[in-house]
C-alpha cells in the first residue's frame, strides 16, 4: 500500500512541477495499480460481462445492475435503487472522485466475484469504463 502511495504522490509532484494540471482521479488510480502490468480494456470489458456464482447460486455480474448499455441507466436487484450510467461520456461524473471509484470496486466486487478484485482486475475494469 505504501508504496502505491508514494507512486501517486511522484506522478503528482512531477505533474505540478511539470506546470500540468494534476491528472484526473481514474488517471491517479491507475498509476497506483500499475504495477500489476499494462491494463487491458478487452479484459475489463470480459470481466464485466462474466458471470459468477453467488451464494445463493444465482448468477451474478456487473450487468446484473449496470446492464449491457452503460450509456443507460441500471438498477440494483436487490433494492430497485436506480443506478446512474457508468460511461463518463453519458455521466460525466463518473471516474471523477477516486475515494467512490475505490469504494465502489471494493464494494461491487466482492458482491460480484465474491472477493476482493486484483490490482489489475480493478486497472482492467477502469480503463473499460473510462472508454464508454
């Protein structure tokens, strides 16, 4: 963890001594992860759509709640809660706050895959929905 810490911490200083604007927070995010290897979109586009058990059995996915079109809005099985879009291009708020976007994976994939996703599960997954 420290380490991913002092990674993000580098990429700042060097961004501002640069004279450029601090990088957006799925940018920071990724450059934490990024030791964990290049980042695929095709795999975070594959892990998003597969499906895992849940423990009742059931199936479960990202697309359980987020859907296929992630330009349109989703909906939590369990309670109804509407979801607002994932793609940034329909949702510009989206990948903006790196605190949500950590909370968020942990949350969503321990529910999905029933642990803890990977460094470059979670690189994987962001760099899929930064593109959408």
């Amino acid at each position: 963890m420290n380490r991913r810490l002092a990674l993000a911490a580098a990429a700042l200083l060097a961004a501002a001594a640069a004279g450029a604007a601090p990088p957006p927070a799925a940018e920071r995010l990724l450059a934490q992860w990024r030791t964990a290897g290049p980042f695929s979109a095709e795999r975070g586009a594959a892990l998003w759509r597969r499906t895992f058990p849940g423990p009742d059995g059931r199936p479960r996915a990202c697309t359980s709640c987020h859907g296929d079109d992630l330009t349109r809005p989703g909906r939590h099985v369990r309670t109804g809660e509407r979801i607002d879009p994932m793609a940034p291009s329909a949702n510009p708020e989206r990948l903006t706050d790196a605190g949500k976007i950590g909370k968020w994976l942990h949350r969503n994939c321990r529910w999905v895959l029933g642990r803890v996703c990977t460094a470059r599960e979670k690189g994987d997954l962001v760099t899929f929905l930064s593109r959408q």
